[in-house]
C-alpha cells in the first residue's frame, strides 16, 4: 500500500553504505536468475536483507487496483507448508523480522536476524514467496484489514495531500499515478482468490528479483542458502517500460477538506520527465537540496528560521527509481497561518527559480554530500537499501563509490540549467489537506 | 527537532555485546588528564572531569571513520510546572539560534558548520532528559564539540528569536494534535498523574508554549545547563586520550552549576480506583488505550513487564493478536511498559477495525489481562519473548548513532550501565515473574482507560479549483 513519509526525506539525502569502496567489497552474483548482492560489514552479529521483485501496485490488472496488494498481503499469512502462526513461531523464537510491502511499482522485501538464523530466514523467505496457502479464509480477514487499514490513513493529512498530489501530476496508468482509496477499496470488496492467484503466477518468479543481504555475514554461505531455497523456481516478468508522464489537465490550487485537523500538509510540485539517471537528474537534485533540504537550505531558513510559519518544510525529487518521478515541496502549516505560509513559500520557490543557485550555495551542497557520503555509513539497513535503490534505478553499483565526485563535477550552470528546464513552477499542483479555512 | 512520546517502544538497553565490549571490561581504562576514572562496564568507560563534574562516557569502535557525540542533559519536562510546560522543548529549539562564538552571522552555526560537512545531526526532548547530537566524519569531532560546548553557556536566547520559534513550536504541538493517538495519550498521561508532572506532555500545554516569557526560558537554562547536569558521549571512532583533551578545553572552562540542580520530589499519591477519559473529534477508526500505573526503569520489575507486554503483543503469535487483530476487531494492538526515571504507565493501544466497538475491544483487553493474570504464561512464550527482546537489543547495535539513542534513554532514566544489565535480567526473567508482574501492576483500580470516538466528517465538499 501507498504510504510514504516524504518529510523524512528532507533529512535523509543519499543514505550511502557502510563502505567507501561498496562496488569491490560486494559480491553480486546470478543464482537461478535471482540478482544476488552480499556485502560484509564491520557491525557484529546482524544482517539486513532487503529485495524487490517487480510485483507492485501498477501491475494490478486495469480492471482491479487491489490485486497486487492483495497478493503482496497473502504472502505472510501462511504456506502451503506452514500456517501464519508456525511461520511467526519461528521467526519470533530466533527474534528475526521478515515483512512484505507493495509499493508503486514492486513487492518490498525487508528482513533482520542474527547471522546464525540467516539460513533458516532465508528459507522463510523462498517459502513465503515461492508457496503462499491463498487460504480463502485468511483472505477474507486480509481484505478486512486492508480496509481498516486505509480507512485509518483517511485521517492523515499528510497521506492525503501526497495522495491527491500523485493523481494530479501523474495521467491514468503511470505507475506512479494511485487510484482514489474508494476505487482502491471497491477492488478489495469484489477482488477473487483466483484473481489474486493469477497474479502471484504471472509476476512472482525470479527473474525480476534482486535480493541485498549486508552485514556479519559469509557471501558463500549466503550464495549457497539461496541456491537451496529457490531451487526449481521458476517465472516472473520484466514489466513494459511505461511512457513518461505526460501533461495532466489537473486543477492547479486544490483542496482536500478534513474536518477538526489542526495542521494542513501542503504538497506543491509537478511531474519532472526524469528518471533518477537521467542526464540532468543529479542536477535537479542538488539544486533542489539547495532549496529545501535540512535547516540551510531556503525553504527552512526563511519559512520557518525566519519567518516562524512552519515546523516543517522541504524540497525533494521523488518517485523516480523505477520511472520518471516527480519534485515537490511538503510543508505544514497551522490553518491560520496557512495563506502566509503558501506565500512566503512561493516567494522562495519563484527566487530559486528565476535566479538558480549561488556558487557558495553549490559549494556548501558538495562538502555536504561529501561528508554524509562518509557518515552514512552506518547500518546494514541504510547500506542495503541504498545497494537494492541503485540497482533498482539500472545503475552499476560503482555509481555508489563515484557519488561524490559526480556530486563536485556539476557547475553552477548545470544545476540551474535542470532546474530551468525541466521545472515551471507557473505549472506545478498545490494541494492543501486539513482544515482550510472558507473551503467547506 | 524532534519530540518523542514514543507509545510502543521500549527504549532499553543494549546486551548483546559486540566482541570488543566482550573484552573491554578486561582491559584498563587509560587514565586521561584531568578526568577521575569511575568505571567500566562492557565497553564502555565512565570519566568525571575533575573542575567540574561533567560525566564522559568514551565507547571506541573503529569499523568506520565516523563519530557520534552526543550531549544529555538531565532536564526534562518533567521539570517543568504550571506555566512552563513545554519550556524544555522550546528551550531545545533556541539552542539553535546562536551562541557567542558560533552563530549564522559569523557563518559557523550549528547547523551552518554540520550541514556544510555533512553531518547527521537532531536534538531532542522528552519527560527526562533533553539531547543535542551529531554523527560526523571523525576529523571534525573538535569542531562540532566546540559550538556544542559554547551553547551550554554562552546561549544568546533572545526575545526577537522565541517569537518566530514559538510559532515553530506551536505548529509541532499542531501537527502532534492531528493524530488521535496522540490526543489520546495525551489524555491518558494527565488523568494519571495529577501531581507528578508526568501530567502534561513534552510539547507542553499551547498556551504556554504561546506565553511563556523569555526571562523564564532563560532561567531555567541557567538552571539546568551546567557541566555537573550532563553528560557527554563519544561512541565511534576517536582515540579516548585525544577526545578527552577536546572535552577538556571545551567543557572545561565551565564551573560547576551555582546552586545544587534542583530535584523533581513530587510523588504521584496512590490511585484509589479506575479513571476514563474520552476524546471525540472528526475522524476514522476508534482507539482503546489502557494503561497501568508501572515502576520506574531503574526497577527490577522492569525486565518482567517488557516480556509481558512482547507476549501480549509483539507478532502472531501473541496474545491480542490471536483475540483482536486476527478476528478482524483491530488494525493493530501494542502493549509496552514506559522506561522513565519516574515511575509511569504500561501501555496497550489497540486500533479499531471497521465495525468493532470501542467496548467490545476493550472487554476482550480486559479478559485476556485477567486469564494471564490467573493462569500465567508459558515457559515457550517466555522464551520467544524474551529471543524477540535479546534479538532487538542487538539490532540497536547497528551503528554509533543506534547506540548513541539507547544509551540517552538509560542515562535519562538514571542509570547508564542500563544498556547492558536490562538484557541480563531479561534473559533471566521467567514465567512466574511474568505472572507476578501482572498481578502486581495490571490492576484496574490503578489504571486509565481511554476511547477515542471519531465523530464521522459529513461527505466532503468537492474541493475548490483555479486552473
């Protein structure tokens, strides 16, 4: 299910692994089709293992936006070998987490343990994905909770101005475009098991997954557990390459009313054309973290340092590791203060915009992604997602070790060029969810 | 930055130990100037600086040329009374603005010198204590160390600068609101405790937050923030002797406080029977909370509640799991004890499904409460727990910034050497401690029992447009 925290994103930039050289320390290998990447860290004790199999929500069939999530939903809730409560009894015992999440355009696949129970959590794994029961029962209970679930996200201003934001910018049938929760929910209400099925057949197979496994761990024994759990397995399908975003006739100022909330989320921005490799793509990134990343950038300095308006503001490019995504910026506002905020935004945005980036502004972003390029280089899970992102965006794992000098090569004249081109702010979507004032 | 009331974890102590906290303890703690050494337990080494009382805790860990330093302060909202509630946390956020060396002015402020290096960086505040941290490339520890050894004292803390930062702090308090939970336990905290300040959250009530005075903010840090009420992290890779020189050029100009810090001597009185609050406003899904009066996270009990709340909620396997969420009456249950210095309240928060109600959830809470209480646990359910709680302790380990988070929580809670003897007890805990404790503490007559009932919105107004 869709549910992003795009705030986060303002603090977290590029989340670079645990070792300076990550394309000569891993160790990428082709196991049965599956895309495999082991990668040893100095951390004690823990592996991260994170994977994605293209499986996600714009594969659901046109007639059913639910399917996916339905499938990517069974896969935890037994086996044709063990049931749900068997399969928790194990993990739990050993204290490992497995989980399963559709998003956009895959399955997720995040998993933890001790290095002694990595065999027994990677058979888990195949088990899960391989051999879902589909028991009829536990699906009937799924499309429950599914529905419970999004009913409570209805209430989350947040989720509800990104939501209404990605139906604005992206047309019908980009895999980044969702559907409105109540056609979403209607597909649960009349999705079959055999629908569900159908789809686990077509799209669950190893030729579309990459698994990432980082920390105290032996690549050979990794390599050879793999082996064993997915033996025999077989299917799964590259999905079409989609054509970019297009223009869409949405209204520009929208509003989505919320009785009782305190805080409007503002999302503002438009679809860029721009895949995360694209020429001009870094580019637009480093400029846009000029903008709004952390508490230098404009947005924080003046809008909230300033100005007092907001707890939280940010710029951000998202959604384009798979397809051409999009720029945005999420504020909060309290209702009040909400025109103020939207104003002194936009005076940031059009002097961005219309001036670019300064050469010390530029400088600051490179010393800055130098060092977190350093500091990020933590934990097993901020390695193995960045591992798992890069391979996802079709990049050779050297683009994670040559990061930063790509980052120091790009001129002034090359950021602001991709912000010229590829941005109008004139053509950007402002969408406000909360209690707005005069709007009901 | 960053406020936390987190409601579902369990903010313990790290004990797995890593091979080098296996062997520390056996080796000497080097003897650094101007520094008496206290103790070493695990890996890590505790140092008072000699002129003024400033607690070091050193953990050296070389796998990546990264450093963690972190600076709590034992100050919390529960400090606070009628009047300054929130003034911790907005205090936390004008330490920000400037001090007399390092400020946006000169172009060397905190965040100026730790977002042109690149360095990962918060602060935050909560019932016991208040943080400021930074994890760095370790060429530039001295660097970041000197700004945050400048504004412990040399704070600018200026009216012209609360004004704007009020209503910074004011949209946090906002944004806090807008979730039912945290209205709930909002709630719940202060039917609780009415004389002990848990009563009120951190983020304070919003007209204080609005109100209070720039002379009271700046009291209370002349107060509270002195080198003999904080302690000092270093957890990555610095050589002890040479991080201990910057502490001590730093820090070490500073005298101790001078006055005695004060100390919070209000003790809740005994609860004499059941307590309910509701909250209604526009919403979803309904809530239940419960919560029960529980020990301080110094106490013995401690180990034996964070079992019983994994057993009751963590997984399939658990309790209201198998009663609630799998019979389609919940989203989601969580049950944890809270790890404060004070005593504070055991958890359960269930999220109701569409169609159930908020009594049919809260019955069916209370029934399994009372078949546990009566009948026990399993040794097997201990044992999962108890593999579940010694697995995430590790998991904590991930990283300097990981440990550094932990490790805040048990100086706040008043004991560091918390991070490792919280998993030894753990591991010792068995199924009639996990009994015991739930009759001791899982007594209604000491509890408050919350609903949030959403008030069901008319259908929505097509929103207005301009192309």
């Amino acid at each position: 299910m869709k549910r992003v925290s795009y705030f986060l994103l303002t603090f977290c930039g590029l989340a670079i692994g645990a070792h300076a050289q990550v394309a000569k320390n891993a160790v990428r290998s082709s196991i049965n089709g599956i895309d495999l990447v082991v990668l040893k860290t100095g951390v004690q004790e823990v592996v991260t293992i994170r994977g994605s199999l293209a499986a996600g929500d714009s594969l659901s069939p046109d007639t059913n936006p639910a399917i996916a999530d339905l499938a990517g939903g069974m896969l935890d809730k037994g086996t044709t070998t063990h049931d749900k409560f068997a399969i928790s009894q194990m993990i739990g015992d050993v204290g490992a987490n497995i989980s399963f999440h559709t998003s956009e355009s895959t399955l997720d696949i995040n998993g933890r343990c001790l290095r002694k129970d990595l065999p027994l959590v990677l058979s888990l794994i195949a088990e899960q994905l391989r051999s879902p029961a589909f028991s009829p029962e536990e699906f009937a209970k799924l499309k429950k909770q599914i529905a419970g679930m999004m009913q409570r996200q209805m209430e989350d201003t947040d989720f509800r101005s990104n939501d209404a934001f990605v139906r604005s910018v992206y047309p019908i049938g980009h895999p980044n475009h969702s559907p409105a929760v109540p056609e979403f929910l209607a597909g649960v209400q009349k999705a079959t098991l055999d629908e569900v099925k159908a789809f686990h057949k077509k799209y669950y197979g190893p030729v579309t997954l990459r698994l990432v496994l980082v920390g105290d761990i032996d690549p050979a024994i990794a390599q050879s557990e793999i082996t064993k759990g997915f033996a025999g397995w077989t299917g799964g399908e590259v999905p079409p390459h989609p054509a970019k975003a297009g223009g869409v006739d949405a209204p520009r100022d929208q509003t989505v009313f919320m009785a009782d909330k305190t805080n409007v989320s503002v999302t503002w921005g438009q679809a860029t054309g721009l895949r995360y490799g694209d020429p001009d793509a870094l580019a637009l990134r480093i400029g846009t973290a000029v903008l709004g990343y952390g508490f230098t950038g404009r947005l924080m300095a003046n809008v909230r340092d300033k100005e007092g308006l907001t707890y939280g503001i940010y710029s951000t490019v998202a959604n384009d590791t798979f397809v051409d995504g999009d720029w945005r910026i999420g504020a909060n506002f309290a209702p009040q203060l909400l025109e103020k905020g939207i104003e002194s935004t936009k005076r940031q945005l059009t002097s961005w915009y219309k001036d670019g980036v300064t050469d010390a502004e530029l400088a600051q972003r490179k010393t800055e992604r130098a060092g977190s390029y350093k500091v990020g280089l933590s934990t097993t899970g901020g390695m193995a997602g960045t591992i798992l992102t890069t391979l996802n965006r079709d990049l050779d794992l050297t683009f994670i070790d040559e990061y930063p000098a790509r980052v120091n090569a790009l001129t002034k004249e090359q950021v602001n060029g991709a912000i010229k081109k590829h941005l109008d702010p004139e053509k950007m979507v402002l969408v406000k969810a909360g209690t707005v004032t005069g709007a009901k | 930055m960053k406020l936390l009331r987190l409601l579902s974890a369990f903010l313990a102590s790290v004990f797995l130990l890593a091979p080098a906290a296996l062997r520390a303890a056996d080796v000497p703690a080097p003897k650094l100037d101007g520094f008496t050494y206290v103790k070493t337990v695990g890996a890590i080494s505790e140092y008072t600086l000699d002129s003024n009382g400033l607690t070091m805790l050193v953990l050296p860990e070389h796998s990546a040329p990264v450093v963690t330093f972190m600076v709590t302060y034992r100050v919390g909202s529960r400090n606070e009374v009628t009047g300054t509630t929130g003034a911790t946390h907005l205090l936390e956020h004008l330490m920000f603005k400037g001090s007399t060396n390092f400020n946006d002015k000169q172009g060397n402020s905190v965040k100026q010198f730790l977002e042109t290096v690149g360095g990962n960086y918060n602060a935050t505040t909560y019932l016991d204590r208040t943080n400021y941290y930074a994890q760095i490339g370790n060429e530039h520890l001295a660097g970041y160390m000197a700004i945050e050894a400048d504004r412990m004292r040399n704070l600018w803390l200026r009216e012209d600068d609360r004004r704007p930062e009020m209503t910074v702090v004011r949209n946090e308090f906002e944004i806090g609101e807008n979730d039912p939970t945290q209205a709930l336990d909002k709630e719940i905290f202060a039917a609780a405790f009415q004389a002990h300040p848990y009563h009120h959250s951190t983020i304070g009530w919003r007209s204080d937050i609005e109100k209070v005075p720039i002379e009271k903010l700046r009291a209370f840090y002349d107060t509270f923030y002195w080198p003999d009420n904080a302690t000092v992290s270093i957890i990555g890779d610095f050589e002890p002797a040479a991080a201990a020189a910057l502490v001590k050029k730093y820090y070490g100009t500073y005298p101790r406080a001078p006055k005695p810090i004060p100390q919070v001597y209000t003790e809740e009185p005994e609860q004499s029977g059941p307590r309910r609050v509701i909250v209604q406003r526009a919403g979803e899904l309904g809530v239940v909370g419960l919560s029960y009066k529980s020990p301080a996270g110094t106490h013995p009990d401690l180990p034996a509640l964070n079992v019983l709340g994994n057993i009751l909620s963590a997984g399939k396997t658990s309790r209201f799991y198998r009663s609630l969420t799998d019979k389609n009456l919940t989203t989601s249950v969580d049950a944890s004890a809270g790890y404060f210095h004070d005593p504070s309240l055991f958890q359960i928060y269930a999220n109701l499904a569409p169609g159930a109600t908020h009594d049919q959830v809260e019955k069916i809470i209370i029934a399994e409460v009372d078949r546990l209480k009566k009948d026990g646990v399993t040794a097997a359910e201990v044992a999962t727990a108890v593999g579940k709680l010694v697995a995430a302790e590790a998991y904590k380990r991930d990283g300097a910034f990981a440990v550094a988070g932990a490790l805040n929580e048990d100086i706040a809670a008043g004991d560091w050497t918390l991070y490792y003897s919280i998993g030894d007890a753990t591991k010792k805990v068995t199924a009639a401690d996990v009994q015991r404790v739930a009759n001791k503490y899982l007594d209604i007559n000491q509890s408050v029992t919350g609903w949030f009932i959403p008030i069901v919105a008319a259908p929505e107004p097509t929103a207005p447009a301009a192309k």
